[in-house]
C-alpha cells in the first residue's frame, strides 16, 4: 500500500495488488454490509405512539421523584455515553490502513450520533412531559447530579486512550483503545445498562429482584433494541481487532487483562445506583460476568467469535433478528 499525505494535503490511499477497491468478503466488510442492511431511523422507527405510551404509563405510576430519578440517571447515562463515544471514536478510524475497518468504523459513527438523537428524543418527549405533569423538577440530561466520579473518570480515561493514538503508533496502544471502547464502554458497561433496562421495564425481562409495581415502557425497549443491534457489531469488531493484535502483532494477553481489569471498578461503581429499580448487586455480578467471558475469547487465538445476536443477547429480551 502507497501512502501520499501531507498535513496540509489530502490524504490518498492506493493499493496496486488489490483487483477493486473493497473486500466485501472480510470480516469488516461482512459487518459494513449488516450495518446497511439493519439501518433504522431514531425519528421514524420508534414510533410516536409508544413513546405517548410510555409517557402515559410513567404518570400513571406510583412513584416518588427519587423512583424518577432512577431512570433519569439511567437514562442520562446512555445518553451521555453515545455522545461520548461519537465525539470520540474518530482518532481509531484516522490510524486504521484498512479501508474495509475504516467503512466499518464510519458505521459505528453514524450508528452512535443515532443513538445520541433517541436518547436526547427520549428525554424530551418523555421525560420532561412526565416530570412536569408529576410535579417534580424538571432536570437536564446533562445534569452533574447524575454522572458519578467513577463513570467521569471512565469516560475521560476512554477519551485519553483515544487520542494517544494520534501520537503513539504502537499494536499496544491500539489494543488498549479497542479495550476501553468496544470492550468495556460498549460490552460490558452498555450491555449491563441493557440488562437493568429490560429487568425493570420490559414483561419479558429477566428474573430479577426489582422494586415495586413493574410498569412496561415499550417505547423505551424499542429504542435499546435496536441500539442493541448496533452494539453487537461494534463489540464484535472490537474483540475480532484485539484477537488479531494479539495473535498476529504480538500483544501481550496481560496488556488486555491488565486494562479489561483496571477498569471493571469504574464499571461497577456507575451501576451501583440506589435509587434503580434494579438490585444493583445483580448488575455488578452481570458486569463481572460479561467481562471474564469477552477476556476469555479475545484471550484465545483459536476462539471463534460469537454471532452479532449472541453478543448483544439479553435474557429476556426481544431477538434483535426478529425484523429480518
């Protein structure tokens, strides 16, 4: 592969060996190409019906503002977290050679501003209308009041492993950054958020302890569903890059373990919510859970990858196949 760039130029790839430009049989162009077919629309696809549902079923509840105050922070959260992951995720694309992993990556991109804007839609349509219809304070999603230091801290460090990118061409760098992203913000700490969301509001949730009178928001399930099917390629990308880093440009196996496990407490701290809905011990446990099994497979050369269903699986929850 010829690399012409300059700082101030336009960058131009060229790769004489290759008969066309793309290699849809690759790995990443498997998941560009799943990426296009499972496209949805955060303002179409969910419909308006659900979430005046939603909002109806919030008011009817019998809750205290703290009760609310749960899933405002549970909320919150997400929606911080795709902001940040949009912001930040662009430093991976600019270091990547391949131009079948940076057509993935644009995916992954656009998939995060798409869960920013149901997040924020949400908040909006639902949240605001129900807090003031109950008389409780009306907050903004971005509120401090709902970011904890650990998952501050989690956050930043994600950001900082991000752009050392921009300076550090080491396989190590690469793999620590895969780490915090695709492996941790978006495996585990994402997919324990999907969990305590399904336990709490979804009939078919698992078997949890929850507090109180369950209410089913399927506006709510809607949206995570379908962000869940996005999720599933972007973690699954990230575990096949470490796998390959470790297998193929030398990687160190505790270089991973080391980052996967300095950051679980972080995982553990944001979860742990007094005010959820859900027993915050389950969600620590689940976390843990997840995170010895992707540790497990990126950790095995000879490890296949689960399918994109199985990653992003919920017990309880709908099939993310279900629409094909």
């Amino acid at each position: 592969m010829c690399r012409y760039s300059s700082r101030t130029n336009v960058t131009r790839y060229t790769d004489a060996t290759r008969t066309h430009r793309l290699d849809p049989d690759s790995f990443a162009g498997g998941y560009f190409r799943n990426a296009v077919y499972r496209h949805w629309d955060p303002y179409e696809d969910i419909s308006q019906s659900l979430l005046e549902q939603d909002r109806e079923r919030l008011i009817a509840r019998d809750q205290t503002e703290a009760e609310f105050d749960g899933l405002r922070r549970t909320l919150a959260l997400f929606g911080a977290g795709e902001e940040a992951v949009t912001q930040d995720l662009a430093p991976m694309a600019y270091v990547l050679d391949d131009v079948d992993e940076q057509m993935f990556l644009t995916t992954q991109l656009y998939e995060e501003a798409k869960h920013t804007a149901f997040f924020d839609r949400y908040w909006r349509e639902v949240v605001d209308p129900v807090a003031e219809a109950c008389g409780f304070e009306v907050t903004a999603p971005t509120d401090e009041r709902y970011f904890d230091e650990e998952y501050v801290e989690l956050f930043d460090r994600t950001e900082a492993a991000m752009e050392r990118l921009l300076t550090d061409e080491r396989p190590e760098a690469l793999a620590r950054a895969f780490c915090h992203y695709h492996l941790v913000v978006e495996s585990v700490l994402a997919q324990t958020g999907y969990y305590g969301i399904q336990s709490a509001w979804s009939p078919s949730g698992p078997d949890v302890a929850v507090e109180g009178e369950p209410v089913h928001l399927e506006g709510l399930i809607e949206g995570i569903t379908r962000v869940r099917s996005d999720e599933g390629r972007h973690v699954g990308f990230g575990m096949r890059a470490v796998q390959r880093l470790i297998a193929e440009e030398g990687v160190d196996p505790d270089v991973v373990q080391e980052t996967l496990q300095d950051l679980l407490p972080l995982v553990t701290g944001t979860v742990q919510n007094p005010d959820s809905d859900v027993d915050s011990a389950d969600l620590v446990a689940y976390a843990s859970e997840k995170l010895a099994r992707r540790v497990e497979i990126i950790t095995d050369s000879e490890a296949e990858l689960p399918p994109v269903e199985e990653l992003v699986h919920v017990e309880g929850g709908r099939d993310v196949s279900a629409d094909d």
